[in-house]
C-alpha cells in the first residue's frame, strides 16, 4: 500500500479526503507527494517520491489520478533498467492506496522547485521525458546526488551517467 501526501489544492482539484493518520507505505520508493502543475491550457501532477526524491509528471485528469499514477511510474522506472518483476511488484503495492496531508517540508521545496522546472520542460516533451530529465536535477538533501542514482540505489541495479535522454535536443531552448 502507498500513500499519497497531496497538497490541498491536489486534494480540492481531485475531491480527496486525507486520512487522519496514513501509515508509511509498503513500497520501495515510498510515499509519494503530490502537486498541481498548470502550464498553459496543461494541467499536470507533479510527484515526487519521499524516499529517492523521484519526480514523476502524470497528467491532471480525475480517471487517472492517483488510479494510473503506477502506470505512468512503470514507464519511468524501465527507462532506468529496472528488472520486470520488481516493477510489477512496485506497481501492485500502488494499486492499493490512502490519501494523506503532507508531512515533510523538505520533499515538499523539492517537489516545488520540480514545478518550476517542468515548466522548462513543457509542453515541448512528454510527461515521462520531462520526468526523466528532472531525475537528473541535483538534489541538496542528498549531498548532490540526483533522484535517477537514489532511485537505482533503492532498487539494487548498478548506477549510471549517460542515459538515453540526456542527448536528445528538443524543447524550446534546443539549438
């Protein structure tokens, strides 16, 4: 089971009831925090995992939030390397899940300034793109670490520094 710490205005926008006291999630990556992203006639979510700081961009619909959040994570987590069993098995503890307040003010500035990022980002790439750039963004909670090496950590596959993405020219500011 996996919690997800959303904001109000997540919470208003979706119709979501927190819990009065969420439990920490089953899953490898943790609970996950969530946001409203509004970038031109866009509307996104934006979430970050509590445990490797993984942003994740899914976008803003009401049949598929927090529904297809796993989905959209499964996607991200193959473009790392992850093997097929452990995704599947992360995926299935997210089918099951509560609605929680946010907690940690220090995911909470992390998942704010992955807003303000993914509006470099956007509308120009896809949601799972522009996620995976921003798992490249260095993270001061981490001592610079990235949330793309945390997350390859948390899973037991070996680290690495040239991903596919990170050569692709494209968005407003290619040249």
């Amino acid at each position: 089971m996996v919690t997800f710490r959303c904001t109000e205005r997540v919470r208003k926008r979706f119709k979501l009831t927190a819990v009065a006291s969420a439990d920490a999630s089953t899953n490898v990556l943790g609970d996950w925090y969530a946001n409203l992203l509004n970038h031109g006639p866009e509307r996104h979510v934006v979430l970050v995992s509590e445990r490797t700081l993984l942003p994740l961009i899914v976008p803003a619909r009401k049949a598929d939030f927090p529904d297809k959040v796993g989905d959209q994570l499964a996607e991200v987590l193959r473009s790392f390397g992850v093997p097929t069993r452990q995704i599947e098995a992360e995926v299935a503890k997210m089918r099951a899940y509560r609605i929680g307040r946010t907690q940690n003010r220090q995911v909470l500035s992390v998942l704010n300034e992955f807003c303000l990022l993914a509006t470099y980002h956007m509308p120009e790439e896809s949601p799972i793109l522009a996620s995976l750039r921003l798992s490249e963004t260095p993270l001061g909670p981490f001592g610079g670490e990235a949330a793309d090496q945390r997350t390859c950590d948390a899973f037991g596959i070996p680290r690495q520094r040239n991903w596919w993405w990170s050569d692709l020219r494209v968005g407003p500011h290619a040249s």
